[in-house]
C-alpha cells in the first residue's frame, strides 16, 4: 500500500524475502551477515542429503510461518527423513493459506537466542528468549531488556540495524 501511495516503506520485494526463511538466510549470508551452514530441500530425501553435507544435528523448519511450528532438532538421517516428510505433507499454514513445500536445513549449536526491538534505525531494546525442551524450539519465556554487557549489546544492536536497515538494503530502499 505505500508503494502504491508514493509513501515511505519496505518494498513488496522486501518483504516476501523477509517471510521466506531461505531467501533471508541467502540475502543476509550475501551481504556479510553470519548464518549458520543451511540447504533448502524440496523432499526427503533433499533433506537428508542437506543434513548429511552440514553435519549432524541439523535443524529442520519450513521455509514461511512462524513460531517455532514445525521446527526440531534431528540428529540422524531417519529423524530427517521422517520430519521432512511430515513438514512437506503440510499444505495449509493455520489459516487455511496454502503452503509452499519448503524446508530449510540448518547447522545447529547450542547459543543464546535474542531479538532485537527496533524503531527505524534504532535499537530500542533487546530480548533474551528462553526456549523449552528440545527437540522442539517453543519459546517459554522472554527477559526485557536482557541483561547484557554494554559490548555484547551494541554488537547485537549495530547487527540488527545491519540486517534491517543496512546499505546494501535488503529490506528495500532506505530505513524502516
């Protein structure tokens, strides 16, 4: 709608890219931004072949939606193979919309999970989420603002404002 009213805001092309876990992993790992190693797959057997170059545990999840549905932890090709075949036979996301039959393949390692609250090109604070029992990724809690060292934060913060709003512009033209 703002484009198609001259106002500022991300572009369409934007934000397709930001709903797609694999298109935003390419773009930010194109732009300098570390990611974990990740594949995209299309079958099970893509799946296992993406884990098996990665290395094991790998993380499956599908490539749109949001709120850890669907994600997991799996350490061994038939633990691949099998939650790929259950993520592809998924067609519809909660409402009813339909579902492309994508997963992406990730590195996993144990880390400190946090999000960044933002304002334009702005930090206005960060949040340490705290995850449940694995294998599955379900967010049981959140600290606002997380307790961190003055460094720690500014490099998450000038990360954040890197990915939303950096030069190479990802998201579209200018800051958001």
């Amino acid at each position: 709608m703002a484009a198609a009213l001259g106002l500022p805001g991300p572009s369409p092309e934007a934000m397709c890219a930001v709903k797609d876990k694999f298109v935003q992993r390419t773009r930010l790992e194109a732009a300098g931004v570390p990611v974990p190693r990740y594949r995209y797959a299309d079958a099970a057997s893509q799946a296992v072949s993406a884990a098996e170059t990665i290395g094991y545990p790998v993380v499956l999840k599908p490539c749109s939606g949001s709120g850890s549905y669907g994600v997991k932890l799996c350490a061994t090709g038939p633990e691949v193979e099998a939650h790929a075949k259950t993520l592809l036979a998924i067609t519809t996301n909660e409402r009813g919309q339909p579902l492309p039959p994508r997963i992406l393949v990730k590195s996993w390692r144990l880390v400190l999970k946090y999000s960044m609250e933002t304002f334009n090109t702005s930090v206005v604070g960060i949040t340490a989420k705290h995850l449940g029992a694995l294998p599955h990724f379900v967010e049981v809690g959140h600290d606002f603002p997380a307790e961190l060292e003055k460094a720690s934060h500014d490099a998450l913060a000038s990360m954040a404002v890197k990915c939303a709003c950096g030069p190479w512009s990802w998201l579209g033209a200018g800051p958001h």
